[in-house]
C-alpha cells in the first residue's frame, strides 16, 4: 500500500486502553489518510526502524558531498 496523502494539519496522536491494554493511536498526515493503531512495543520498534533509515539515509548523503 503506497498512496500519496497531503497533510491536513499537524500529525495527531491519542492513547486508548482495550482488552489487550494501553495502544496508540497515529496519523502522520493529520484527519486525512490512514490512522494506524499499534502497541507501545510495536511504536518502539517503528520508531527504531524510521530513525536508523533516517541516520542511513543521511550518512550516505554527507559521505558523498564534497569537502
């Protein structure tokens, strides 16, 4: 699933509680496009994998620049 959305305001977040416990809430693009819902752990995990691609993508980029 790769779909282009335009933002509709700053990102939203909410924490809410159901038989399996505490979940987030997020939308990345505001009240539009897609609301995902996932544990604390699995934020973590995301979080982890969005930051080491992020640090990645810019090592590489300033490694190439010239000095």
């Amino acid at each position: 699933m790769a779909e282009y959305y335009e933002p509709s305001g700053l990102p939203t977040a909410s924490v809410y509680e159901d038989e399996q416990g505490p979940l987030l809430r997020v939308s990345p693009f505001g009240h539009q496009g897609p609301v995902l819902g996932m544990t604390f752990d699995r934020w973590r995990q995301f979080s982890t994998a969005v930051n080491a691609a992020v640090d990645a993508h810019f090592a590489t980029r300033y490694s190439a620049a010239p000095q």
